[in-house]
C-alpha cells in the first residue's frame, strides 16, 4: 500500500499548483497548454476518486442490456467492461430490426455516459434530464 | 525583415508589378494547423490592409488552395460575407507552402470573445439571421460554379449515404468499442430523411470561423471542409451542442435560438427541411465525437504528439451524451 498522500490527494495538489503558481507565470500558447495539462490532472482526480465505482456500475449495466453473466468474460473488472462493449457494439452493428434492444441500450448509455461526464466534465449534464439543450 | 515578410514581399511585386514594402506583419494563429498572418502592403502611396492563409507545406493541405480560393470566390459571387481574395499561391519559394492573400476583415474570431461580445452588444439574434441569410445565399448559388475538384458524393449517392460511408469507415477506426456511438449510426442508418438535396455547402460554418464586430457578422472563413452536399447539413452542423462554447441554451452557435435561423434562412429562399435538420444534427454530433476520438488517437500513435489532441480523447464523453439526448424522443420516454 502506497503512502499519504493517496494518488487523489496528490492530484489535487498537482492540480493546485499548476493553477496557482505555474498559470500566473506564464502567456500566450503554453498557458493554454498548461491550462489543459491541469483540467486533465483534475479529471484524473475525479477518476481516481469516482472511477472504480462508476466501471462497477458500467459492467452491471451493460450485463443487463445485453442479459449475460460478467464474471466468465474477464478476469478483471476492465476487461470484463471491454468485452461488454466490444460485443453491444456487435448487437448495434447486426441488421434487422430490435427496437427493445435499441431502447434498452439507450437507457444504460445515457447513464454510463452520465457517469463518464462526472469524472471528465461535471455539471455538463444536466441532474434532471428534459430540455431540449441538446 | 523576417523571411515571410521578405517572401510576401516578393511575391505581391511579382504580382502586382511594382515594388511593394511589407510592414507590420501580426501572427494571429497560434496553435493552429495553418499560420494566419496580418500585414500592410506599401507601394510607396497606398496601403492595403492584407491578411494571408499559409500552409507550412503542401503535403499538409486539406483541400488544395486553388479549390479553397475557388470557394471563396464563388461565395463571394454568391453574396456570402467572404475577405475579397487578392492572390493565390502555390509555389513554395516565397513563404514554405501554399497560401492566399485577401482584404483584412477586423473583428473578432475566438469563440468565447466572440459571444461576449455578441452578449454585450445583444446582437444575437442579428448575428444568427445573417447566418441564415448567408446559408441561404451560398445554398442558392449554382452547383456549376463550384471549384472543380470539390469533394462530392459519387455519381448516383445521396449525399446521406455518402454522409453514412464516410462515418462507417470512420467507426471501423476507433481504438475502442463505442457502443454510443455505434447506437447513434444505427439510428441514422434506420432514419434516412425523405428528401436530400445537393447544393454547395459550407461544411464548418461554426462560431469559430467567423468574423464578428458590432455590426454583426462580417465574415465566414475556412473554406476547407467545402463540398457538394444537404444544405441542412450546414445548418445542423452550427447548431452542434459543442458550438456554442457554454451558451447551451442558444441553440444557434449560443448566439440565438432555431426559429431565428430558420425564419432568415427562409425569408432570403432558404428551404428548411425539420426531418433532414434533425438527421443531419445528430449526424454533425455523431461526426465530432468520432472526430474527437480521431485526434486523440493521433496523439496516441505518435502522429500529432499533442496534449491537446490527447485531452480531446476525454471530451468524447460529452459528444456521446449529446447524441444520446438527442435521441431522446426517439428512446427515451419512460424511465
């Protein structure tokens, strides 16, 4: 087990310092990638903090949609969801008519996708779903 | 005198017959693919306010400049607000690579200095109709005066099945499996809209290529992605989510709502096609968020090694929601 500070915390501090103290130092087109450097170290946070979960919730909800058991498709959590996905894509893929499979898929994307915008961009959906902002 | 200055130097006294100085020359595309630069040509009486598109090699084209220059000369016979263009180049002797040469248009072009300013002079439901009026201008002119070599569905395909062959090759190079994306071309494969017209379109008309000042919008730049296609295209492709750089709730750029557009781009004989809106939205959402996935992967394989084009791999997300919500008439309902 690794030591204080956890991979969030430390971060959250790399995060911090390059707003605080790296940003202010700087113009022009390398501020703009520093910029870019911190909002990736943020999402990388929030993927620490919220990830494990969130691909939890992504293997039960895929499992469901496609009505299989996980647990023979991967030894680890990865790649059971990478199997999950590489074989809804081969369902969307196949022709012919599924309307159920279709709306079913949908449901659980929409959440997933929820789920990914948490880690790389909170706030951009909206918590109540309606509207037309799409 | 740097070697641009030198090189516009010497080009635009070839051209014009008669020595001309380079003054004042402004770099204004930093990060960008294609350099931008602002400068005064001086006769020795006269100035002209110029601005030159440069490409740093032609290999690096996406279009070659001869058919970029054509396009902007036929939307500016169309009545579409283009910079006049002055002198088109090919040889790389004078500044490395491919370039154009027009009238300075001044303005603002950043997409979020854009809407601020738009916000603060609250001429955004003008900006949009001048949008819709120079679609309907562009999507009026005639198909023979396009550039020859212009990107076009080949002979006998629509341009929504030319639309669908394009993203199926695009999906088949993804990294990785994405059944959200894969749910959106489904859609689009089983929802094809009736009509499908062919005319020239834009096909990036988006804040971000816009000249905007107080009056409004002055000018559309970056022909590169012109083709023979769905006028309805153009418009949805404004109308991406992505474009309104936060003003989610403008639908049109975060500059105004859809009626807005439609009703100008009617009123100067534009045909609104809602069907053919809708598809070809959530094709443009669709397209940017395999776009996305694509600069990342250039980024992945050493191509493009960039931080920005690695952090757009973790923007895809937001793409794929907005495909989602679109779809949501279509499968949503119930909880």
């Amino acid at each position: 087990m690794q030591d204080r500070p956890t991979a969030s915390e430390l971060l959250e501090t790399i995060a911090r310092f390059l707003d605080d103290e790296l940003l202010t130092a700087l113009e022009g087109g390398l501020q703009y990638r520093v910029r870019v450097a911190s909002n990736l170290v943020k999402i990388l946070e929030r993927e620490a903090r919220l990830g494990p979960e969130a691909l939890d919730r992504e293997c039960a909800r895929l499992s469901e949609v496609l009505r299989l058991d996980a647990a023979a498709l991967g030894a680890t959590a990865e790649q059971r969801v990478q199997e999950l996905n590489r074989r809804l894509v081969e369902r969307l893929q196949a022709p012919g008519e599924d309307a159920e499979l279709e709306r079913r898929a949908w449901r659980a994307l929409m959440a997933i996708a929820r789920d990914k915008l948490a880690i790389a961009r909170p706030g951009y959906a909206p918590a109540d779903p309606g509207g037309n902002e799409a | 005198m740097s070697e641009l200055e030198k090189g516009l130097a010497r080009y635009l006294t070839a051209e014009w017959g008669r020595p001309i100085e380079v003054r004042g020359l402004v770099e204004t595309s930093a990060g960008a693919r294609r350099r931008n630069v602002l400068f005064d040509a001086w006769d020795g009486g006269e100035v002209q306010r110029l601005a030159a598109t440069i490409t740093p090699s032609a290999a690096m084209e996406i279009m070659h400049v001869l058919v970029e220059s054509g396009a902007l000369r036929m939307a500016e016979k169309a009545g579409v607000p283009v910079p006049h263009l002055h002198a088109v180049g090919e040889d790389p002797a004078f500044v490395g690579g491919p370039f154009f040469i027009g009238e300075r248009v001044d303005g603002e072009t950043v997409p979020r200095r854009v809407l601020r300013l738009v916000d603060g002079a609250g001429i955004g439901e003008l900006v949009t109709a001048q949008i819709g009026r120079a679609f309907a201008a562009l999507h009026a002119a005639p198909v023979a005066d396009a550039p020859s070599g212009l990107k076009q569905p080949d002979p006998g395909v629509s341009p929504v099945d030319a639309g669908l062959a394009g993203l199926a090759e695009q999906i088949g190079e993804l990294l990785q499996p994405g059944p959200a994306l894969s749910l959106g071309f489904r859609w689009l494969q089983r929802n094809r809209p009736q009509r499908s017209e062919l005319r020239i379109v834009h096909g990036d008309l988006r804040n971000g290529n816009l000249i905007v000042g107080e009056d409004g919008l002055r000018a559309v730049l970056d022909w590169e992605a012109c083709h023979l296609g769905d006028p309805m295209e153009d418009l949805a492709w404004t109308c991406v989510r992505t474009w309104r750089f936060g003003s989610d709730e403008r639908e049109v750029g975060g500059f105004a709502a859809l009626p807005v557009l439609v009703d100008a781009y009617r009123e100067a004989g534009g045909d609104f096609d809602p069907d053919g809106f809708h598809w070809w939205k959530v094709y443009g959402t669709l397209r940017w968020g395999i776009g996305l996935a694509k600069q990342a992967a250039q980024h992945i394989d050493g191509s493009v090694p960039s931080i920005v084009m690695a952090a757009s791999g973790r923007r895809v997300a937001e793409l794929e929601y907005d495909l989602l919500a679109l779809l949501d008439r279509e499968y949503g309902g119930e909880a």
